[in-house]
C-alpha cells in the first residue's frame, strides 16, 4: 500500500510539474513577444515622431494625437501602431540630454510598469539644433 501511495505522489507531483513548467514556459515566451513588439512599436513611433516634429515644427500633445494626425496623412511608420504598449499602458514622451544635445524618447515602462526599471524600453532621436531651441522655448 505504501508504494502505491508513493508511486500516486510521484505521478501527481509529475503532472504538476509538467503544468507548472509548461504554463511558466508559455508564460515566458509571452513576455519575450510583447518585447519583441514592444521595441518594433517604440522604434515606429520615433521615426514617427520625427515625421511629427518636421511637419509640425512642434511636440505632439500625446502620441495617440500624433498617431492619429499622421496616420491621417498616410505615414506609414505608425500603420497598425497601438497607442498603448504590449502591457496595455500608455507610451510617453521622454526629454534628456546626449553629451549636450537634446534628445526626445518614447518610453514603455515594462512588464513591471514602473518607470526607471531595467525592462523600460526607449528609443531616442535626437532633435535638430534649431527645432530643439525652438521647443524648448514654447
């Protein structure tokens, strides 16, 4: 009887592992696929936002405004961008400055949500001289 209790156990925590390290897996592979497009997505909207910058002479409100203002005159950098990133959250718009140039970023905060964090993605371009001065100064 006690081997057959023993061999029951075995076989279940088998089964359960197999779930387990199918679901984490599974899980895993998710994750890597929303930063797969999560990276396609931030690299699109900043060339699209370059595009923004260029026509408008000016920062977009949001970058659901500057999708919707350049998918209306046909760019085709942000056909079929979402406004919200892989996680469902809005992207943002981030300033800095690169060895004293002014650069403009669009930002996902991760899976974790947090901004800051080591799974933040970024991509940056850097603003031209005058359209950064003119800009800042708005």
């Amino acid at each position: 009887m006690t081997s057959y209790l023993c061999a029951l156990f075995a076989l279940c925590a088998a089964v359960l592992w197999s779930l387990w390290y199918s679901t984490a897996q599974s899980s895993s592979s998710l994750d890597i696929e929303r930063y797969r497009t999560a990276s396609s997505e931030a690299s699109r909207l900043t060339r699209g936002l370059e595009d923004y910058i260029a026509i408008h002479k000016s920062l977009p409100e949001s970058i659901d405004g500057m999708i919707h203002e350049l998918e209306a005159i046909n760019d085709e950098l942000v056909q079929g961008v979402e406004s919200l990133d892989p996680w469902g959250r809005p992207w943002d718009i981030q300033y800095g400055r690169d060895k004293g140039q002014i650069v403009i970023g669009v930002v996902s905060s991760g899976a974790d949500g947090k901004g800051n964090t080591q799974d933040d993605i970024i991509r940056w371009c850097l603003l031209p001289e005058g359209v950064a001065h003119a800009l800042i100064k708005k």
